[in-house]
C-alpha cells in the first residue's frame, strides 16, 4: 500500500467526509479529466506526425451497473504510465495546496468553502466513492497500470489489461448510509439510472468538445411477421443504442442570442471550477483578417490566490477546436488577470511554442481587442449597475490601482475612470468623474487623504478645513491608492464646463446659449493633491496675510517650540488649512506622514 502525499490526504478527507451537495459534480470532473486527456493526445497527433490517430474514434464513453455499484467512465486519450498515475494520482500537485492547508485548518468544517476554491478535480470521485479504480494505458505503451483505493489509507498501483491507449475510472459508489448537511440519509442510487447520469451529463458537460457516449435503452416495433393476420397488433422490443449524450458544439461558437444566461453561468462553473454564477459574461466574434470567437467571464469573486505569485493569469486558446494553451497569458493585460474564458481562432497557427506565441502579431491583435472589450464591459457595469460594479471593485480594484502604478501612470487613460473612491462628502465610493463633476467653479484640484481607516481620515483637521471650503476629499485606504495617485500626478476631467477667463468671452457664451447653443466644454488637467502635504494654495489674501502677521507675532514662540522638539519636526509654523482644530502634523514633499508609516512597515 502506497500513502497519499499529505497535501492530497487533507483534500481527500475533505471530499469523503463531505457534507457538499452538489455532489453530482464527481462526474464533471472526471470527464473534463477524461476530455483532457483526449486533447492532449489530440494536440499531440498535431504536433508528431508519427502520432496517428483517427479524429472522429475520440470519445468519452459513461456507463454503469446498478448491481454492482459502479460508474464507469472512459477514454480513449493519452492514458497514464504507472509513473503518472502515481504522480498524478497520488500528490494532487493544486496550485494552492498550501493555502489549503492554513485555510483548512482556519475553517474547520466549512468545506462548502474550501470546495467552491479549489478545482475540485479527480478526489471529488470519493465525495460519492467508496472504492475507485483506475485503469490506464498510456499511449505508445504496450502495457498497462491499475491504480486503486478505498480513501486515506493510500492505494495500490499493479500491472493490468487495456486493448488500447486511454483509461478508465471505475467509482464503486457508497452505500447510503451516510447522512448529508440536513442529516437526511444520502442516497447515490440517482447515479445509477441512465436517466440520472444523462442528465447530469447535459447539465455540466454539455460543451466538451469530444462525444459523450452512454448505451441507452430505446423501444422499436417489430417488423411485421409474414403470416400475420388481419388482427395483427404491433409488437415493440426494447433495445440498446450507443448514443452521444451532450451537444458537442463548444458554447463560444454559438451565437450569444442563442445561449441561455444559465447556461453561460454553467460553463464558466464547470469550466473554471467556481461555484458562483460570474459577475459579467463578454462574448464576441470578431471578423476580418483574423476571425475569432471569445468568450470571456469576470468572476463573482477573488479567486483565493489571485495576489498570491502562484496564480496565473491567461485566457485558453484553442484552434480548430484543440486547444492550444491553457492559459495563455499573452492574451490578457495584468490588471485584467481576474478575466477568465477562452478565444478560439482557427487562423492561429497549430504549432506554435511559448517562444514563438510571444512575438506572435495576431496574439497582439486579439489581446488589444479584448482589453477593449473588457474595458467597455467594465464601463457599462459601473454605469448601469453601481452595485454590481461596487462589488466587482472590491475584488478586483486593486488590481486595477496597481495597473497604473506599475505602468507609471502610462495605463492612466484606459483604467482611471474604473477606479472608485470613497467621497468624504458624498458618503458613498464615487468615480473621479463624478468627483469633477461635483467641484464648485473655482474648485482647481482633485483633494484626498491616504491612511489605513475612513473614520480616522475623516476626523483629521486638514481633512475637515478642505470640506470646510465646500470641497469634496477622497479618503484612500488601500496601501496602493497613494503610489497610483501619485503616479497619476493628474486626472483629466473631460467634459467640463467651459471657465472663461475674461468677463466679455462669458457673456458671450451665456448668450449663445440662451439663443439655444449648446453649452462649451473642455477638458480639465486637475492635479491630484494629497490634503496633508506640502502646500494647499486654499488660503485667501486675507488668510494669508493673517498666518503672516501671526508668524511674525510669534516668533519667540515658535523657536522655542523648534528647540524643545528637537529633530522630532523640521519646522513649526502658523498654518491657513486649519478651521476649527488647533495644530496639525503635515510633511513636505510628496509623501503623506501616513504613506511614510506604510513604507516603513514595507508591503503587505
Ligand atoms: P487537474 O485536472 O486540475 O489537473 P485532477 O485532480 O482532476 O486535476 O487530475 C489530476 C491529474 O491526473 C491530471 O492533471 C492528469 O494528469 C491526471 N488524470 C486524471 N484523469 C486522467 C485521465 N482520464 N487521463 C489521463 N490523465 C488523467
Ligand atoms: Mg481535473
């Protein structure tokens, strides 16, 4: 007996002692498994001409045997070596296996959670097994290898039989003894009508690209006898057919009028292992010198390793339907690594290497164009549904943040107006936009304050004296915000109002527009001010002569304060932001006291 590895012994004890009920999703999974397979033999039929096999033989065949127990499913893919039933099989290499761990032993018992994480994949087979064996031949091997186990005690791997390339995975299912969330008995036997695997197969399989195969039982009339007489009655006999149960066209190359919401949502589910409905569903067909189909999902929520270094962003590229790559990454821009779905190009060449797909033109050409179609999804949520949007920006803003810090604001153009800020005035996360649309006429900058809490901003003096004016101060709170406004420096404002300079052009223009005009607008350049550093230009003539003549007043003051603080502060002087407090702590130059603090505690 062979043990699991101990990241693969917590994810397999999590799926026998499951209280999940969606357990039907076993049988997703094997076949994406076992339609996997199938593409990978195919791809490599592709790229070996010595790899010959017939397109139209590949297949994923189900099947089951009430007495026994079992459900059986088959295919005729790449198959595994005892090597890689081993590896594969036994250590469930999951990207996120140690966050796993910690997350696992941190929520004890919401494994409903810890399953809707994590691509479930081959161990979801002992959620409704109490015996599994696996049954493979690897293609170009004259041999094969079965695996086998009854859960956590480990498994066997021995010498077996398989007329051709491909494997089998039988799941023996349990007995219903077992009680469910509700303590209600489990029963299994659903899984053992061909009524109930045909269905779940529709339902979660529908899309895979190879024919799902089950024997189903039909009735047919009976040819009439010779001899029969006039009272003859027809006879009917039941029969077995070999039937491809799923649809088989792949759901992007449908046209999207034709594609059911839900059906959508199922895809992506099974498709990328989440088990909430996307947020936003983006398909389109391009045309022209390079057609394509892409369809494209934003998820509901963070994937758990989305800010993890582990994770991989990429869109899967298939051609002619083989897929080519799993995650193609050139095909999404950073900031949407959350995107996830698929482009499907019969113009992109087949034999294409990691080296070569980089330099690739058309690549280029797909990629800008879904950045623009993201970007204009992403505009229309945050237009016509703010609270979806709201939401989305939780998971996801800060990644968009980050794209126009590390782009050094070069990225500012095409991401600025996505960003949303909680508004010290409005209560509420508002876009920049909105921000300028909100400013009074003389109002020349865009005013913010960055610390770690909303209410400790909104208590600090600087903050007040700003509002004071009757200008709104965003409040950021996210360690990023800073840097992107700092790399921003400004926001242009379009559509603003026109500010005439000289009386007689206003006058002017009042009248145009009460004649029926429409009235003038411009772009505004507004800088983006930090409200507790360096110098505000907020004060009147008359403010400012008063700090004057105080500073002046109280100059033995002041050194005094100077000498007893030491190097504590650079320099202690009357101040004309203030309104109703009595001091304030500011710095000088372009960092915030409060970014200071966060460089010195250092990334997160
Ligand atoms: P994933 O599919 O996400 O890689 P799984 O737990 O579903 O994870 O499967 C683990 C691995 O086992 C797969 O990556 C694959 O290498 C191998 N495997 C599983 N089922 C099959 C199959 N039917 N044919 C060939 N290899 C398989
Ligand atoms: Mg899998």
């Amino acid at each position: 007996m062979r043990q699991f590895k101990t990241e693969s012994k917590k994810l397999l004890d999590l799926m026998i002692n499951s209280i999940y009920t969606n357990k039907e999703i076993f049988l997703r999974e094997l076949i994406s498994n076992a339609s996997d397979a199938v593409d990978k033999l195919n791809f490599k039929s592709l790229q070996d001409p010595s790899v010959k096999i017939d397109q139209g033989d590949l297949a994923i065949r189900v099947s089951f045997d009430k007495d026994a127990r079992t459900i059986t499913i088959s295919d005729n893919g790449i198959g595994m070596t005892a090597e890689e039933l081993e590896r594969n099989l036994g250590t469930i290499a999951h990207s996120g296996s140690e966050e796993f761990k910690t997350e696992n032993a941190e929520q004890q018992g919401s494994d409903v959670d810890i399953i809707g994480q994590f691509g479930v994949g081959f161990y979801s087979a002992f959620m409704v097994a109490s015996h599994v064996k696996v049954v493979s031949r690897a293609y170009g091997e004259d041999v094969a290898h079965v695996w086998e186990s009854d859960g956590l005690e480990g498994y066997t791997i021995e010498d077996g039989e398989r007329a051709e390339h491909g494997t089998d995975v039988i799941l023996t299912l349990r007995e219903n003894e077992k009680l469910d969330a509700d303590g209600e008995a489990e029963t299994y036997d659903r899984f053992l009508t061909e009524w109930g695997l045909k269905s779940l197969i529709q339902q979660y399989s529908n899309y895979v690209r190879y024919p799902i195969q089950m024997m189903v039982s039909k009735s047919r009339q009976k040819p009439k006898p010779e001899d029969a007489g006039d009272d003859y009655k027809p006879e009917y006999e039941d029969y077995q057919e070999l039937e491809t149960v799923n649809s088989m066209t792949p759901i992007w190359k449908k046209r999207s009028s034709d594609v059911e919401q839900k059906d959508y949502d199922e895809f992506y589910k099974s498709t990328f292992h989440d088990f909430d409905d996307p947020a936003r569903t983006i398909s389109f067909h391009a045309e022209g010198t390079l057609e394509y189909d892409a369809l494209l999902f934003v998820p509901g929520r963070a994937p758990f390793d989305l800010y993890s270094k582990d994770y991989e962003k990429g869109l899967s590229l298939y051609s002619s339907n083989v897929l080519i790559m799993e995650k193609c990454d050139d095909l999404l821009p950073d900031y949407y690594n959350f995107v996830r779905g698929v482009v499907d190009s019969a113009d992109v060449s087949l034999n294409i290497s990691r080296e070569t797909l980089q330099q690739n033109r058309q690549l280029k050409a797909i990629a800008k164009r879904v950045e623009k179609k993201i970007t204009a999804d992403l505009e229309d949520m945050r237009d016509n549904d703010r609270e979806a949007y709201e939401k989305f920006f939780e998971n996801f803003g800060r990644g968009l943040k980050y794209g126009i810090y590390s782009s050094y604001g070069m990225k500012a153009d095409e991401l600025a107006d996505l960003l949303l800020f909680w508004s010290a005035k409005e209560q509420k996360m508002i876009t920049l936009a909105e921000y300028a649309k909100g400013m009074p006429e003389d109002q020349k900058a865009i005013y913010y304050a960055a610390g770690d809490s909303r209410e400790r901003l909104a208590k600090m003096p600087v903050v007040k004296g700003v509002l004071d004016r009757g200008y709104d101060v965003l409040l950021l709170t996210q360690d990023v915000d800073e840097f992107t406004f700092q790399a921003m420096r400004e926001y242009v404002a379009a559509d603003m109002p026109k500010i005439y300079e000289d009386d007689a052009a206003r006058e002017a223009a009042e009248k145009a527009v009460a004649d029926g005009a429409e009235p003038e607008v411009e772009d505004r350049h507004l800088e983006l001010k930090n409200v507790a550093t360096g110098d505000l230009d907020l004060a009147t003539e008359d403010e400012k002569k008063e700090a004057e003549d105080a500073t002046k007043e109280n100059e033995d003051l002041f050194s005094a304060m100077k000498e007893a603080l030491g190097d504590k502060v650079e320099k202690v002087a009357v101040s004309a932001r203030l309104t109703d407090a009595p001091a304030c702590i500011t710095t000088e130059g372009p960092l915030s006291l409060e970014m200071e603090k966060v460089l010195q505690k250092g990334p997160e």
